[in-house]
C-alpha cells in the first residue's frame, strides 16, 4: 500500500457494533474491554430501552493515507472519521475472531473511543491494512512515532494481529 496516490481509497462492507469511550489510547485489553461492553449491555437498564438497544449497523469502511471514514451503507452517510495520525491501537479480538477494532483519538476533546466492527472473514485483513495504512501514511509526512512502524506492521501480521502506533 505504500505506492497508493493520496485519493486512494480502499473500502470494505462491515458490521459497525459500536464507538465505545476508553480510558487509555491503546491495548488489548482496552479493545478486549470495550468488545465486552458492547455485547453485554448495563444490567440495570430499564425494559424500554432494552428495546430502543442498538443493532449493528452495516457501513462501508474507507481506509485512505489519511483517515478512516465510516460511512453508514445504505445513505452513504458519514458517521466518523478517524485522521490515522490520531488512530492509536488496531486489532483483532483474541477470542473472537470476526471482531476487531482499533483506538482513536477524539478530534475535538481529549478522548480516545474504540470502535468495534464485525467482519466474516475479514477481520486479520483489516487490521492488516490499517496497520500499512498508518506507516503510509507516517512515511508521506515523514513522521515516525516511537516505534519503528516497519517492524511494529510485519510484528502484527505475523504474531497477534495488533497494531500499535504509539
């Protein structure tokens, strides 16, 4: 992917679970904790919204150098972009393979939100271009984060599946 022009864009159809607020930027865990949460709703919660819970929700994922845009499938309606310099943690679920998800940064405040897809058969694939969609584009910038990327992408293709960036 390094040789894409920067209107590039690849997409990919998915289930969108949720955007879940986090409290660290990256980590297994935090992705592993925030998968639960979306799965298992507040046991304390009232019967009428129990019926108003939100269904997955069919997007077309778009991974470009610069951001990852998630747009509802049927509209083509914007719900998130994420700038990849702000996407922090990319992975797939350790016990539920069609999961995955990465960590953002929220553009206007300082939070960070996992947003949890589900994919059929292409979860590791994904987690894989976003992975070469963020040393793409760190290496048109020419930033570099702490980590060497080179070796953080190949690390993640061929042990756990995980990106981090930071």
């Amino acid at each position: 992917m390094s040789d894409i022009e920067d209107d590039t864009e690849i997409s990919f159809s998915v289930k969108l679970l949720d955007r879940v607020e986090v409290v660290r930027a990256d980590g297994m865990q935090i992705l592993m904790e925030a998968a639960a949460a979306v799965q298992t709703p507040d046991r304390q919660i009232t019967e009428k919204v129990k019926k108003k819970k939100k269904k997955k929700t069919k997007v077309h994922l778009f991974l470009s150098r610069s951001a990852i845009d998630i747009l509802e499938h049927k509209t083509k309606f914007m719900l998130y972009t994420c700038p990849l310099p702000s996407v922090s943690f990319c992975a797939v679920h350790q016990v539920q393979p069609k999961l995955f998800g990465f960590i953002a940064k929220h553009p206007a405040v300082d939070t960070y939100h996992c947003y949890i897809f589900q994919s059929k058969k292409f979860s590791h694939l994904m987690v894989s271009v976003i992975g070469d969609a963020f040393r793409a584009s760190q290496q048109s910038t020419g930033l570099r984060g702490s980590r060497d990327l080179v070796v953080e992408a190949l690390r993640h293709k061929i042990q756990s599946h995980s990106f981090n960036c930071k």
